[in-house]
C-alpha cells in the first residue's frame, strides 16, 4: 500500500508485534516521539522493488527483542533514500538491558544523530 504524507506523532504503540509497518512506494513519513514495543518496533517492507523514501525518525525509544534494533532492509534496484534519523535510542528488551546493533542494506543519501545504537548509515 503506498502512503504519502502521514505524521505519527507522540504516542504510544503496544502492539506485541510491528508497531508501525512502512509499505512500498511510502513517501513523506514522519515519525516523532514515540513509545513504541514490546514487538517487533518499526518495520519496513521486505519485498524486492520497493522504494522508501524521505523518511524521519525523531525522539524515540523503545526495546527491541532482538539483535539488531534498527534494521533497513531496502532493495538494490531500489535503496531507501532520504532517510533521517534523529535521537533514536533503542535498548534490548531483556533484564540484561543488552547494547543492540543497526544494520542496514543498500540505504542511501541518509543521515542520523544521536543516535543509540549508532545508525549503519
């Protein structure tokens, strides 16, 4: 489904799953101070061809179940472009309150600050 132009601003997502799922052709996403978990946090779309674009991330925090907290998974023939993160910090969602990692594939022209764990990009 594509989207354009959706703000999702100062709220709290407890869903136990994708707090919010970006969908292909997504343009104009702007996300700001959010709660969001337990679950899998935000996702993007995973299928080939997809193109995510002018993307904001903006004071949030939250547990991640896994490893890797902040994942962009984009497509070679089409990479995320445009994406901005900015005070993101994510913990692990155990009593260990273990350090978790960003990984990221084919994300381009992007930028992040302060951010924890440190952006891939």
């Amino acid at each position: 489904m594509k989207s354009s132009n959706v703000r999702i601003i100062e709220t709290s997502i407890k869903t136990g799953d994708d707090c919010i799922s970006i969908g292909h052709g997504t343009r104009g996403l702007h996300i700001q101070n959010i709660e969001c978990g337990p679950g899998h946090g935000i996702r993007g779309c995973r299928l080939g061809s997809i193109e995510i674009r002018n993307i904001r991330f903006s004071n949030i925090k939250r547990t991640s179940a896994s490893k890797y907290a902040m994942k962009f998974d984009c497509s070679q023939n089409s990479p995320c472009k445009d994406v901005h993160l900015y005070n993101v910090n994510l913990i692990q969602g155990t009593q260990l309150k273990k350090r978790v990692q960003s990984n990221c594939n084919n994300v381009i022209q992007s930028e992040s600050t302060g951010c924890d764990p440190t952006s891939c990009f």
